[in-house]
C-alpha cells in the first residue's frame, strides 16, 4: 500500500513539473526567485550575485507524458488560473489512482480470500488425512499384535511338541527295555519249567 502511495506522489511530482515547464514562463519563477533568495544572508558578493542571475532554472524536459490531451496548449491569464487548472488535474489524476488502488484492494482482499479458504481447506484435508493414517496405523499395530501372538503359540506349540517327542522316545525306549525284559522273564520261565 505504501508503494502505491509513494508512486502516487511521484507521478503527482510528475504532473506538476510537466505542467509547470509547459505553462508557466521563466519571468516569472525568476520573480520568485529574486524574491524567495536573499543574498546578504548568505554573504554573497553582488558580482556573484549577478552571475547568478544571469543563469536560468532548467526544467527536466519530460517528453514520455500525454502531451495536448491532458495539458491544454494556451497559457492562461494568469497564475491563479494555472494553479486552479493544475489542481483539478491533480484531483482528478487523485480519483482515478484512488479508484485503481480500491480496485486493487479489493483484488486482494479477493485473494487473501481465497488463499484463506484453501488452506483451511488444505487443513481439513491434512486433518482428515492424518486421522486416516492414524487409524491404519492403529490397524497396522493390531494386526501385527495377532501375528505376534499367532506366533508366540506356535513357539509354544513347537517347545510342547519337542518335549512330547522327547517324551515319546523316552517311553518307546521305555518300552523297548520292558518288551526285552519280557522276553526274558518268559525265556527264563520256559528253562525253569523244563527243569
């Protein structure tokens, strides 16, 4: 905003320099001149002094600006009349920047808007999403618990099924030794009975 007020002023600057080098005469801003400087103030020599009026105010030439349509041509009567001419440009230059930098404004205002609405949208969007992955990670760990503990049984399962194994084998041992203990005890009770 302070740009567009900065060059406001600027091109009010401008106008006026334009508009004063087009209509008013080099007599009279020299008038003003001797009139405004005092040279004893400044402990100026008269010799100086007349060297210096000798020289004129140059104006910056400004060739870029709209010449006739804007600046009328004819020099009015008198500087009054060019200061009035001068300032109603200048207001109506103010009114129509006034009406660009509103327009301008409310392009942004039209923006920020929109800007504002995206990203609460975006946010929602992100929220929402994130309770999403925060659910499948929920699931995630839910399911990896039922595989942890799938697999803690069948590491159970595995021990109880060596040990029965380890059981089975004793008892088939076991077995073993009797049914040779057996075959003993009738191999003994067939010699005894022979006897």
């Amino acid at each position: 905003m302070e740009l567009v007020q900065n060059n406001l002023l600027q091109h009010q600057e401008i106008i006026l320099a334009y508009f004063l080098q087009k209509n008013v005469p080099r007599a009279f801003w020299k008038e003003k001149m001797e009139k405004e400087l005092n040279y004893s103030f400044f402990g100026v020599e008269k010799a100086v002094r007349e060297e210096s009026e000798v020289h004129e105010i140059e104006v910056p030439v400004i060739d870029w600006l709209p010449s006739s349509s804007h600046v009328s041509k004819s020099k009015p009567d008198s500087p009054h009349k060019e200061l009035e001419e001068l300032k109603t440009q200048v207001l109506e230059y103010q009114n129509s920047t006034k009406l660009k930098i509103d327009r301008m404004n409310n392009s942004i205002q039209k923006w920020e808007q929109n800007y504002a609405d995206l990203s609460q949208e975006i946010s929602s969007k992100m929220a929402i999403l994130l309770q999403k992955l925060n659910d499948q990670k929920k699931f995630d760990q839910k399911v990896q618990d039922i595989v942890d503990r799938h697999n803690n049984l069948l590491k159970g399962y595995e021990v109880r099924m060596n040990q029965l194994q380890k059981l089975l084998q004793q008892k088939e041992s076991d077995f073993v030794e009797a049914h040779s203990a057996l075959k003993e005890a009738k191999s003994e009770i067939a010699r005894i009975k022979r006897l």
